[in-house]
C-alpha cells in the first residue's frame, strides 16, 4: 500500500537526507530499494527488481 510506503518516507526524511542528500530515493516495503539523481531510472530499476509494485519516490533532500 503506497500510505505505507509514504509513511516509511516521512519517519526516515532526517536520516535518508543525510545519507543520499538531494537524490531520489525509492522506498519499497518500508525500505531504501533504490537511489539516484534520475527518478525515471529509479522506477525502471524497481520495477526491474520487484515486478510493477506499489512504491514511492521522492528526493530526501529537506528545505
């Protein structure tokens, strides 16, 4: 469920932002699955990976 998946995001924003600073990252099950500066490339790679599932993408850089 991609709430979930958002949520995931949210609780490790501090965290994801100091690890992969303004990448996106691409969060899966309540993981990082995936990072990199090309959020097109990200869904290929997932998709790749896990088959055309539910996930969320987002920069973990924080304003």
């Amino acid at each position: 469920m991609i709430e979930h998946e958002i949520a995931s995001f949210e609780r490790m924003q501090a965290e994801l932002s100091r690890s992969y600073g303004s990448q996106y990252v691409a969060i899966y099950q309540g993981e990082v699955v995936a990072h990199g500066p090309d959020r097109h490339m990200l869904t290929e790679q997932v998709y790749a990976q896990f088959g055309e599932v539910p996930f969320f993408c987002g920069t973990s850089r924080r304003d």
